[in-house]
C-alpha cells in the first residue's frame, strides 16, 4: 500500500490530548476560509485585465483572508481619476503650449524690415498682419514708421514715392505723443517737429490691380528746412 504524504494527514489526537509523532497536527479548517481558497484558485481568472500586474502581496492578502474586494474597487477608482486628472492637466498644458506657439509663429511672420537711418532719423516699413503673398484685388495696408535717433526736432515728411501693381485707396498719419490721426497732404504725411525719440507713421492702404509679380511701396523721408531726402525703403508682397 503506497503510504500518503505526512503533510497531508491531520492528526487524530489519542484519548489523553497526545499526538502521534509521525504525523504532522493541522487545526481544523474553518469553514469561512473555503471561499478565499476558491476564489484564490481562480485568481487570475477572475481579476480584470488591469490587476493580473499586481504583486504577490495581493495573492498573499487572498490567503490570509485579508483580501477587501470594496477596498480594491475604491482603489481602482481612485487610481482611473488620478488618470483622468493627469490626463486632463497634460490635455491643458499641451493646447496651453500650443497656443503660445501659434502666438509666436504669428508675432514672428510679421517682423518689420531693419530699420534704415540716415540724416538722424530711421525709417521701417511693414504690412499689416504680416501679409506676404496676396491676390488681384485684394485690399493691403503698408505701415512706415520714422523715429528720431538724433538731436534737435526736425520736420521729417514721410513721402510715398512709388507703388507699383496697386492703387492708393487712402493714407492716414499718426504723429505726436498721443498718437493722433491727421489727415495727409497728398502723398506727404506732414507731422511737423519730431523730438529725439519720437515716432510718426504714414499708413497706406492699397488695392491690389495686378495680377502677377508683386505690389511694392517705396516711401522716403524729406526733410522740410533743408530739402535732403532720405533715408527710403521698400516693402513688397507677392501676387
């Protein structure tokens, strides 16, 4: 007869408490331990997807009957909004970062030409909105801008020389401190004695007559006591 192993043999204790000494004594099983056993055995079948990663803690914690399946859901949860949470912040900060971007790139399509100086005043030339390549027909607006980078305070005109591939809907002048709007004297914006330091504009608006090459302005400044033009610059766009 083929003899079972010790380890699986309860001790029948003798009539005076002793056990026998070949075998090994077990207490006896309670009956509130069968459930944890069987749901053990089928441990990681029955666990979702997600928790079959988990340590050998949370098998270890089936055994000893210490296994809290709510306490395992609320943690499930909490971890899915932690997620959420996580998920909803980097969402944010990656349209936030985004949208700085696009701010830059917008800012950065625009830059106004180096500014040209001569005769103690520089003079820039930009369209608004940074607009590069346009159409027949479509409306432009050029803006030059003079700034006083000597001494004294001449009268410095902002003429509009030349254009090209466009006609001239209307001009506006922006001169003094506050930045009032006067109208012009033709093609002249007249803003009379500028000080070291300020600025007036000339601004230009256009409607596109060509249909291919580019619409190019070309505005220069002249000095009203000495006749001495300059400095000029261009600014084109695409058709």
């Amino acid at each position: 007869m083929k003899r079972a192993h010790p380890r699986r043999l309860t001790a029948a204790p003798a009539a005076d408490g002793a056990v026998h000494p070949g075998w090994t004594a077990r207490a006896p099983r309670k009956s509130s331990d069968a459930p944890t056993r069987g749901f053990a055995r089928y441990f990681v079948a029955l666990l979702p997807q997600s928790q079959r990663h988990r340590p050998l803690a949370l098998l270890v914690s089936l055994y000893d009957g210490s296994y809290d399946p709510a306490a395992e859901e609320d943690s499930l949860i909490q971890g899915r909004l932690i997620m959420r949470r996580f998920i909803l912040v980097l969402t944010m900060g990656i349209v936030a970062g985004l949208a700085f971007a696009g701010t830059t790139l917008v800012t950065s399509a625009a830059p106004q030409a180096p500014g040209i100086t001569a005769n103690g005043f520089s003079l820039t030339g930009s369209t608004a909105g940074g607009v590069k390549l346009a159409a027949y027909g479509d409306p432009l607006t050029f803006v030059f801008t003079e700034v006083n980078v000597g001494s004294g305070s001449p009268s410095e005109d902002l003429v509009l020389e030349s254009l090209t591939n466009a006609s001239v809907a209307s001009i506006s002048c922006v001169v003094g401190t506050n930045h009032a709007l006067i109208n012009p004297d033709g093609n002249f914006c007249e803003p009379g004695p500028v000080s070291h330091g300020q600025k007036a504009s000339s601004v230009i608006n256009a409607s596109i007559t060509g249909t291919s090459g580019s619409v190019t302005v070309r505005v220069c400044l002249s000095n009203e006591g000495t006749g001495v033009v300059g400095p000029c610059t261009n600014v084109s766009v695409t058709i």
